[in-house]
C-alpha cells in the first residue's frame, strides 16, 4: 500500500518518491529439526507457523529525458523491516503438541536500480536495467520466537519462551533486465522480455520451502489500445538449473545430499480505463 508522488522539475528531469505499508505473511508446515544453539538444538519435529505482519516502506527515484528518444532512469527501494506475529504448532516425539505464540523477524532487501530506454524507430523501443538488491543483509537468517506452550510438557522442558533460527545465508546479486515493445499499430502492440538473476542461495543453505533458484526469465505479451480502453496478456517461464547439497548447514541431515530444482509459469493479464 504505497501511495506515490512525482514532480518535474525540469522538463528533462523528473523526481518521485513512495512512502507506505508493506504487509508480509509467512507460512511454513513440514518436518523440521530445532536449529537454533541450545540443549535442544537437532531435535526433530513436526512444524507449522503463520505469521501477519506489517512495516515501512519507502522508495525514491528519477527520470532524465537525455534525448527525445533516449530515456534514463534510477531509483532505490530501502529495507524494510517487518515484525510478524501469529501462532506455531510443535508436535515432538516423546512431548507430544504444542502450541505457541510466534514472533518472527521479516526484512525485505534495499534495492538500486539503473536503466536506459532508447527508441530505435517510432514503433520499436528497447531498455535494459541493472538491479543491485542487498539479499546478504536481509536474509542472513530468519528469527522466531516461541512462547506460551499451551503444554505444560513443553513448558517444563522448554520454559516459557525459546527462539530459533531458520539459517539462510543469502548473496547479493545483480541482475539484468532486457525488454523489447514493438507498435504494430496505434491499437497492437507486441512485448518481449529476458530477465537474468544469479543464484543467491548458498548450497549448502537450499531447502524445498524456499524455492529461490531460478535464474533466467523469459516472457512475451500482447497489447490492444482503443481510446478509453486498454488490455494487456502477458506470459513468463522462470526455471533454473538444478543444485546439489552434499553437507547440508541445517541440522538434522534432511538435506543432505539432495537436489533441489525449480520452475515457473506465470500468465498475466490487465484491463485499463482512459479518463
């Protein structure tokens, strides 16, 4: 939710800004081993968490109109800091289930970005972007907290209150941003698109419930204007290659030695109002 404002201040030069919400929701569900250094550390458990929370978000950038036909552009997207709360259930063998109050830690990567756009011919225009996104900072890990076992088992064994530590361990990365729209006529217009993002995740850090390796995108669309309305179709496939975990940094051994691949199909669509 993030209204925005724009000013020019030039008639080349134009700047703009954004300032809101960010909401975040996490789920997890599925086997787990505790990681977090304690007594504890290794045990193996069934888990399942939702958390809902809420943070600021701001934005700034600006837009230089270098030639009639050649456009540039930068902006930065700040971190953003989320504290998450809602509920977790442990069901540990030999304890039985619990559950618990949750406190989770979310941040979302700061963001710069650069691009040009150059129209080649009055139908066809090209641009390309370069994102840098801070992913070592954000997610170096995720921190929960966990308190209030409705078990007295848990209570007695656990305390009151216990954290953990879901590591992650991502890098940075920099990824390009090519796209092409060509005007068939004043109502069709035909897209094109290549997204190139490296691999942030560490192997030895891969696991099945976050699917991020996907490097490349490739994706098209299809536009018709009239003079009040306009629709857009658009398609992208993202995959990746296939990674392997020999020694795994999760305890426990669950993804030792495993593979992990992603991929997917996005199909996207819009309808505009002219006023």
């Amino acid at each position: 939710v993030l209204p925005s404002l724009s000013v020019s201040l030039t008639p080349q030069l134009s700047v703009g800004a954004t300032l809101g919400v960010a909401i975040s929701h996490t789920e997890l569900e599925g086997p787990y081993f505790t990681q977090y250094p304690s007594p504890f550390r290794g045990t193996p458990t069934l888990l399942d968490l939702q958390g809902t929370g809420a943070g600021l978000s701001w934005s700034v950038g600006s837009q230089y109109l270098l030639t009639p036909n050649t456009v540039l552009g930068a902006s930065f997207q700040a971190e953003t800091h989320i504290k998450a709360d809602g509920s977790a259930r442990l069901l540990i063998p030999g304890m039985g289930e619990s559950s618990f109050d949750l406190d989770l830690e979310t941040q979302w990567p700061s963001i710069l970005g650069l691009g040009i756009s150059h129209k080649f011919q009055p139908q066809t225009t090209v641009s390309t972007d370069v994102l840098w996104t801070q992913w070592s900072k954000a997610k170096r890990d995720y921190n929960m907290l966990l308190s209030n076992p409705s078990n007295p088992v848990f209570q007695a064994v656990l305390g009151n209150s216990f954290p953990e530590q879901f590591p992650l361990r991502w890098h940075d990365s920099v990824a390009v941003r090519l796209g092409l729209q060509h005007q068939l006529s004043q109502r069709h217009i035909l897209r094109a698109g290549y997204v190139y993002h490296p691999n942030i995740i560490p192997d030895a850090t891969l696991t099945p419930f976050i699917q991020a390796v996907v490097e490349h995108s490739l994706s098209c669309g299809y536009g018709w204007r009239t003079t009040n309305y306009g629709a857009d179709l658009g398609y992208q496939y993202m995959f990746g290659s296939d990674r392997q975990v020999d020694t795994s940094s999760f305890v426990g051994g669950d993804f030792d030695n495993s593979t992990t691949s992603a991929s997917a199909h996005w199909l996207l669509g819009s309808l505009v109002r002219y006023f």
